[in-house]
C-alpha cells in the first residue's frame, strides 16, 4: 500500500510540477520577449508620464499596448491593481522540491545511491543532497553581489560552477540522482532570484513611489540580472526534467559531460530568440547549438557489449531474469520503492522475455539496467543476454 501511494504521489506532484512549471516559464520568456521588443513611446505625453518603451501586440483577436516604466509613472499615482509574477515560481519550486522528496529521498536506495559510485546510508544521501542545494544557491548568490555589472565574467563563473557541480555530483550519487540535482540545483537558484531578490526588490520601489520618496532603481537593476539568468537556465532545466525517461543519456560513462554539452545547446537556442527579440537575427547560435547535439548522437552511438558464439540456452536467460530482473519487472515487484514494474515491462513468462528481448539486450548491455545494478548483475551474464537476443531470441535451445 506504501509503494501504490508513492506513486499516487508521484503522479499528482509530477502533473502540478508541470502545469505550475508551463505557468512560470511561459510568463518569463513572455516579459523577456517584451523586454527585448520595446520601442521608444511614440506620444510625448507618454514619455514625460516616464513611459520608458512600449510595444504593440496583437493576440486573440485584439490589440494590445505594453508600457514599461522603470521607476513607476510620474505626476500620477501608482495603481493598486498591480499582478505580481511569483506564484508560478513558487508552485513550481515546492512541488518540485515535494518530487524530489518521494522519489529521490525517500526512494533513495533505488534511485538516489549507487553503491558502485559511493556507498551511502539514505540519511547520509538526503543530507548531501540538501547540503549542495543550499551550498550553490550561496555560491551562485555570492558571486553575482560581487560581480554586478560585470556580466561576462558573471555569466563565465557560473558555467564553471555548474560544470564543477555536474561533475561533483557524478561522484557522489547514482547518475540519475546527479543530473536530477543540476537541475534541482538551478530551479533553486532561479526561484531564490525571485523570492530573495526581484520581488522584494520590486515592493521597496512601489513603497517608494507610494510614499513620494526617490525611486531607487538598482533594485530593479539587480532584479533585472536575475531575470535574465533565469530566462537562460529554463531550456537546461526542461531537459533534465525529462531526462529521466531517456537512459541513453544518464547511463553513458561520460554522463556528466553528456548533460553539460546539452545544457550548452540549449543555452545557445535560448540566446538566439533572446537576441532575436532585439532584432538581433544570429543564425550562427542555433546552428551551433543543432551542431552539438548532432556530435553528441554521434559520439553517443552505443557501443553495446559483444555477443559470444557460443549457444545459449533459453532456460540460462530465464534464471539470470528471475535472479536479477523480476524483483522489479513483475505484475506485484518486490523490490522496495515499485509498486508496478517500470514502463509496465513485466518479465516473468517466456513469452514476456521475448517479447521485450531487443529492449533487455540493449538497457542491460549498457549497463543502465538494473537501476543501480541493485540486484548485482555479473558482466558475465549481461554477454549472455546480449548474446542471446544476437542469435534471434530463442525459446527452444
């Protein structure tokens, strides 16, 4: 009853992680997109209200007119009916967080800790795991209060950060649980930006313009920088989402570079619609991006384990699955933390096997399955496999 409500949750946290995480991300690339695409206020009413650009728009059957004011409207006051971006990021990062906590802490010993990496206790796991979130939202935090208005050393430094904690991670946890935590790591860095930064930075300037006070504007300035590196950390975000359900990914021997290199590509299509918002059309930089995920499908093309010569009976592949498959691949698992069989692969009649034989030969000779190797395959046994679905997946030797 445990492990099926498990997955109830799992279910309904993953469906509000997405819907919440479309919210959020649709309104940031929208303001991004009308950041980049103001122009000037035509009207010079509007530019001595302190208009500072405004765009036209039409969506849905009507026309619309943007306006930004950077330090609020002068010579009138400041609306009350004002809507605040934050909700969005706020959902998104607890039901995120919520995820993380049924499916990586408390199913720890399945996905989480690889014994062939580090031999970790689950206390010992979920406390690195807590630890680094907190430790790279400090780095990240300490070094854009140090390095403001220097954008590209900034943006340089925390590549190599996220790089230097891609690799980290690798070291320590089971590669699933690593790239999870990139990217639990930049969703905690980009919703930190909103709820430490940009909009307690937006109330001081509205407290401000209500009062009559100076507008100070560096709030908006810092709110600004942080916006943008949230823009450029959704695309990699989004990958590794998904990442989970693509072990070709995950399971390569170089998994940590594998992600950096698709986090870059994602960094440079995400950089040519930014600058295309400015009118800046730079085909180069999707190019590039297309490029390297064409190396990568190259580079990555499995390598599986040789098949032998040798005959194999089916009977010795039905004692090898038994032994170390069906813990998880059955009608009722019994391996802790499965209340169904992954992708509802079940694996317990000769039929099963067979039928499933190209995908079993593949995920077991690449060393992705079983998940952490927690029933202890033997490489001698994952040949045998391999061999076996080489000669044609016979029942009758």
């Amino acid at each position: 009853m445990e492990s099926y409500l498990l997955d109830w949750a799992n279910l309904l946290l993953r469906w509000l992680h997405l819907i919440t995480g479309i919210a959020w991300i649709g309104a940031s690339f929208y303001f991004v997109m009308l950041d980049n695409s103001l122009r000037p206020p035509k009207k010079p009413e509007d530019s001595r209200r302190g208009v500072f650009g405004e765009l036209w728009a039409v969506h849905g059957g009507g026309f619309y007119c943007s306006q930004k004011f950077l330090t609020g409207p002068q010579g009138e006051p400041l609306t009350h009916d004002l809507h605040w971006s934050k909700w969005e990021a706020y959902t998104t990062w607890l039901s995120g967080m919520s995820l993380l906590a049924v499916m990586y802490w408390i199913g720890a010993t399945t996905h989480l800790i690889d014994t062939r990496v580090m031999d970790l206790s689950q206390p010992a796991a979920i406390g690195i795991s807590v630890t680094f979130l907190t430790v790279g939202w400090l780095i990240y935090d300490a070094l854009c209060r140090s390095l403001m208005g220097r954008d590209g050393v900034l943006a340089l430094l925390v590549f190599v950060l996220v790089v230097a904690a891609d690799w980290l991670l690798h070291q320590i946890f089971s590669a699933r649980g690593a790239y999870i935590h990139v990217g639990a790591m930049l969703g905690t860095m980009m919703v930190a930006n909103v709820f430490i930064h940009i909009i307690p930075g937006q109330k001081r300037m509205v407290d401000q313009i209500r009062s009559g006070q100076p507008v100070d504007s560096r709030p908006g300035q810092v709110g600004k920088q942080r916006s943008v590196h949230n823009t450029y950390f959704t695309l990699p975000v989004l990958f590794i989402m998904i990442s989970n359900h693509y072990p070709m990914t995950y399971s390569h021997p170089n998994s940590w570079l594998v992600l950096i290199v698709m986090m870059l590509a994602g960094v440079l299509i995400r950089q040519f619609f930014v600058l295309r918002h400015r009118g800046q059309v730079k085909w180069w930089l999707p190019a590039a991006g297309v490029a390297l995920l064409a190396l990568l499908i190259v580079l990555m093309a499995p390598r599986p384990i040789a098949a032998g010569t040798d005959k194999v009976a089916f009977s010795a592949v039905a004692q090898i699955v038994e032994k170390r498959c069906v813990t998880c691949h059955a009608a009722a698992p019994t391996q802790p933390g499965f209340a169904q069989p992954p992708k509802g692969v079940v694996l317990q009649t000769p039929t099963q096997i067979a039928q499933h034989a190209a995908k079993m030969a593949e995920t077991v000779g690449s060393g992705y399955m079983p998940l952490g190797n927690l029933t202890g395959i033997t490489a001698d046994e994952r040949t045998l496999i391999v061999t076996w679905q080489a000669q044609g997946a016979p029942l009758d030797h």
